[in-house]
C-alpha cells in the first residue's frame, strides 16, 4: 500500500514520509531503533548484535519512514500492525506488558502502533508531524477505528519523569474506566518521588493527546528497554478536527 500522493512530498523541502516498500528499507528504520532505544537508551535488545532492533512483529507489520531527501537517511520511523495481520498473530505486541482484556470489543477495529523513534538530530516538530500525517493516511485507508499502543519514557533519570508524567496524565488525560489497561509489571509509582516542577511533555506523547489521546491506566515497566510505557488508545471519531485538516495536509 502506498501513501497518498499528497503526504509523499511533505512541503518541507528536506523531508518526505512513505511507507517502506522493501526489506532494505524496513532495515534502515531497524537501524534508526538500534540507535535510539540501544545507543541511547540503553535497551538489551536480542538483535544487538546486528546492530539493529528486530523482532519478529515487524514482518506482519507496515512500517512508516520519514527521510531527509538531501542525505536519503532514514530520520523518523513508525510501525503499524493492521487488524486483519494482527489476526494471525497469537497476542499483540501490546499485551507483553498490559492486560488489554477490556478492549476486546473493539480488538477488530484498533491499528496498533508502536517502535516510534526519531534521530537526535531531528527532534523537532517536523518530523513528528510528518508520522502523524503518515499515520492519519494509513489508518484511513486501512478503516481502521482506534489507534492503539504504547509511547516510551526513558528510565534513565531514575524514574523521575516518568512518574511525573503519569501524574499529569492521570489529572487531564485519563481514560474512561472502560478502556482502562493493567500493566502486568507496573512502573513502582509510590517509590519515586517527583520532582516538584511538572516534566515536559515528550513530542510522542503531546502529539498524542493534541489529537484526542487517553492514557488508559498506570505504565508498565519495561526492563529490557529501560523505560516506562504507558498504554495510548485513540479513538479516530475523537481526532481534533484541527489537527486531523493539520495531518491531511501534511
């Protein structure tokens, strides 16, 4: 499946977003997440050893590219596993850390995203944008109905931002009950203390809620990636219709 024409050239001269259309491509975006979550973040990944993060979700999954047209690298990346793939799989990728038994009504009609990352020398709104205009294309051509999957906060500080952000979250953004997940390894809240001034929101996480994004319940504790995820579901009825005409027009 290919993009629209419209997102295919993104009016920032240096940048476009597409889909992947080959192995050799899907690999570029595996060696975007080596340097993020490995280099950066400090992941134990299984594939390390290729110096890329693979796993075996990725051949059922599409995977978004955002390029930097000048040097043709790789700069951003997300991946999407659509309902009817989703299906020949035994669990989403989602349900290694969280009990999703409450979304099992709507499990036919949710797009799970997941693997976002850009290039530390690329985070700035642009690039952000550009995945949500890639996945605002994809999810409507796919019909699907919710966007679903988890957004990473590093651990790095010893928790700190993270339990801030889940305190900030659970003020404004919490989801309704019936949509509310159980982490199956919980982030230990009550042993970190946060800081007094709230953390800023990270880019993923704030083009999230702009959107119309719940957080659904308390983020699980990801050892191996060493961060905290906390689960987002977007219901695409909910979709900001200022930012859903922003995303459109890329």
């Amino acid at each position: 499946m290919q993009l629209s024409e419209q997102l295919a050239v993104s009016t920032a001269p240096r940048l476009s977003v597409r889909l992947a259309r080959s192995d050799k491509d899907i690999r570029r975006a595996q060696k975007l997440r080596y340097q993020v979550f490995a280099t950066e973040m400090g992941a134990q990944l299984a594939s390390a050893a290729e110096g890329i993060d693979r796993d075996d979700y990725d051949a059922f999954c599409d995977h978004l590219l955002v390029e930097d047209n000048a040097s043709g690298k790789v700069v951003g990346t997300y991946r999407m596993l659509p309902p009817h793939r989703a299906r020949q799989l035994p669990q989403l990728y989602s349900e290694h850390e969280f009990e999703l038994s409450r979304l099992a009504g709507i499990r036919d009609h949710v797009i799970e995203v997941g693997r976002s990352c850009v290039h530390k020398d690329y985070r700035r709104g642009a690039v952000i944008a550009m995945l949500w205009a890639g996945l605002a294309d994809y999810v409507r051509q796919q019909g699907g109905q919710y966007l679903a999957g988890c957004a990473s906060v590093s651990l790095a500080d010893g928790g700190h931002q993270a339990v801030s952000l889940y305190r900030q979250l659970e003020a404004k953004h919490l989801a309704p009950v019936e949509w509310r997940v159980t982490p199956h390894l919980a982030l230990p809240l009550h042993q970190v203390q946060d800081d007094a001034a709230p953390a800023p929101l990270p880019p993923l996480i704030k083009g999230y809620l702009r959107a119309g994004a719940w957080v659904c319940g308390e983020p699980a504790w990801d050892p191996d990636f060493n961060c905290a995820d906390f689960f987002m579901l977007l219901p695409m009825n909910r979709l900001d219709l200022r930012h859903q005409k922003h995303f459109a027009a890329g």
